[in-house]
C-alpha cells in the first residue's frame, strides 16, 4: 500500500524514480511506523512501572526499552524487512546490537547538544531521532537482516 502511494505520488509530480528506490523508502516509511509503536510500547510499560510505584521509574524504563525492542523485531521481521536471509534468533541478536550501538550514538549526541552545544534538553531528543533513525534503519536492513538494496 505505501509502495504503490509512493509510485503513484512520484508519478503524479513527474519524477521518475527506480523501483529498488522506492523500496527502500517504502521500507525506511515503515520503520519510522515501527518507532513509533515502539515509543508507545515502551512508554505503556513505562508509566505502567510508575503508577504502582515512582521508585521503579529506572526499572520501568528497563523494561520499557525492552519491551520496544521485542516490539520492533517483531513488526521489522514480519512486516518491515520480511523475507530476510539471517536466520531469527540470529537477526533478534544483529538487531539488539544495531539498538545498543545507536543507543549510546544517542547519549552522546544528547550530552553533546545539552551540554556543549546549549540546545535545549526538550529540542536536542527530537534533533537526536533525526539522525539515528536513519543510522539505526541502515544497520538493522543490511546487519541484522541482511537484506542488500
């Protein structure tokens, strides 16, 4: 559905655009989704940790973020990078990687803008998605799920 309102939206502007292209950004559509669902995944978790108890906010987060994580396997292997060549375990363990390696991209690139560069702590998270997503896309399409342009 979101490859053919691609296709039919190029075509209504005139811009010629290759097929594997718009793929690609088909795919990289559908991850942005996943995130999302996986921001309010982890935040159900999250408040449901708090509301019994605000001492457990750390331990909320915890499980908050994995609870995102199973999520975002399950909807990226099933629906966003279906048919890939790694195998399920194997691709769950690349893509835990791909998270934590843009999850500490994303504390320094939050302590860097709050800190070094003064950009407000409301502002510099959404700067911060901005440049991850792309990152964390690419890692888990051609790392965890190996899947080639």
């Amino acid at each position: 559905m979101i490859h053919i309102l691609y296709k039919k939206s190029f075509a209504l502007l005139r811009i010629t655009v290759r097929d594997d292209h718009i793929r690609i950004l088909t795919q990289f559509t559908k991850f942005v989704l996943v995130g999302f669902s996986n921001v309010f995944v982890t935040l159900i978790v999250y408040y449901i940790f708090v509301f019994f108890n605000e001492a457990l906010y750390l331990v909320g987060n915890t499980f908050g973020y994995i609870a995102g994580v199973l999520n975002s396997y399950l909807w990226n292997s099933k629906w966003v990078f279906k048919g890939s060549a790694a195998g399920k375990l194997k691709s769950f363990f690349l893509m835990a990687i791909c998270y934590l390696f843009t999850y500490f991209i994303q504390i320094v690139l939050l302590f860097t803008m709050v800190e070094l560069l003064g950009i407000s702590y409301i502002i510099a998270p959404i700067i911060n998605i901005t440049i991850t997503t792309p990152i964390n896309f690419l890692l888990i399409k051609y790392f965890a799920f190996n899947i080639k342009a």
